[in-house]
C-alpha cells in the first residue's frame, strides 16, 4: 500500500513538472516572438531615409519653384537716352534676365524727371504709331531680354527737371515686383526718329520722336 502511494505522488510531481515546462516553454515563445517582430520593426525604421521637404523645391523637369527672382538676376546693357531741352524724353536698353523665374519691372523714378513711366507703342489707324502706358509693367522670362527700343516698348522721363544734352548721363531707379529696384544709367544721345503720338489719355501730343 506504501509503494503505491509513493509510485502515486511520484506521477503526480512528473505531471506537474511536465506542464510547468510546457508553460514555461511557451512563455518563452511568446516572449521571442514579439523580440523578433519588435527588432524587424526597429530594422525597417532605421533603414527609411527621411524627408526633407524643400519648400517647393525641384520637380522634376530640374525647375527650382522654391528659388526667388533679384534684381541682381537683371544685367543692363546699352542704356541710353535721347537728348531733349524740356518736356519729356525716351530711354532704351536691353535687360537680360539671367535668374530662375520672371520678373516684372513696374515702373520707377529718376531725378532727372518728375515722373518715369513704362510704354509700349502700337500701330494706330492714321498709319502711325501710337504708345501708351504699359498696363502690368514689362515682365521678363527667365533666359530672355526685353529691347526697349524707339517705335517699341520703352521707359518714358516726363517732366524733365532740366535738359539732357549729348553725353550726359541719367539714372533711372526700376522698380520690380517684389519691391527691390534696379538701377540703370543711360547715356544721352542725340537722335531724331520713331515720331510716335500719345493715346487718349497720355498726353495727347506728340513725343518728340522717343
């Protein structure tokens, strides 16, 4: 009776023992599982590159949207001016926007005349030519010049301080778009062409050929 009490208990711990390793058997499954998930998580992280956004930054033709147009994007060459008494005068140049997005000239001002405006001429129907204020100002693309030249577009000095006689100099301060100005010295020159009249409006007589 004894030993089959003693092979009972014996079976007993066995069972016990058996299911306390099983459960630590599966305890420790668990616990490597989710090790594992949680390191192949941690690996896929570390591995993204970040992003950066730049603002609106290149797409994909290489245009920078994020960069911003300056006068220092402009270069001037061959300013000059016709020769005038009183009254009003003509200046021309070519301006080259070398920058990476338009800009627009708006108007501007000078010391050698009360009042600087942008003009564009068109032909009118007396077989003529006719010029009037530019209405938005002259807009340059990136890679492209403007010619302001006599019987086109051109920046008008109205109500001259003083006289412009040949080989003297003016400066005229352009005003852009986004409120920087560009600064432009014209040579005087005598000339005499381009007799363009002025549209209702502008002043009604003529130019005096600028």
């Amino acid at each position: 009776m004894r030993m089959r009490s003693r092979r009972l208990a014996l079976s007993r711990r066995a069972a016990a023992a058996g299911v306390a390793t099983a459960a630590l058997a599966a305890l420790v499954a668990c616990s490597s599982g989710a090790d594992g998930a949680s390191g192949s998580a941690g690996s896929d992280t570390s591995s993204t590159p970040a992003v950066v956004s730049d603002g609106g930054g290149s797409d994909q033709g290489g245009t920078d949207k994020g960069a911003t147009a300056t006068s220092a994007d402009l270069t001037v060459h061959d300013a000059w001016g016709k020769a005038a008494d009183d009254g009003m005068t003509g200046v021309f140049a070519e301006i080259t926007n070398n920058g990476p997005k338009a800009i627009t000239i708006t108007g501007g001002s000078s010391e050698a005349a009360h009042m600087v405006q942008l003009h564009g001429t068109e032909g009118n129907a007396k077989g003529g030519m006719t010029m009037k204020e530019k209405e938005g100002g002259f807009t340059i693309e990136p890679g492209a010049s403007l010619t302001l030249e006599p019987g086109g577009d051109h920046i008008m000095l109205m109500d001259l301080t003083g006289p412009l006689k040949p080989g003297d100099e003016v400066a005229i301060d352009l005003e852009l778009a986004d409120g920087s100005t560009l600064e432009l010295t014209a040579q005087i020159r005598d000339f005499a062409g381009a007799q363009e009249d002025y549209a209702p409006g502008h002043g009604g007589a003529s130019d005096g050929g600028h």
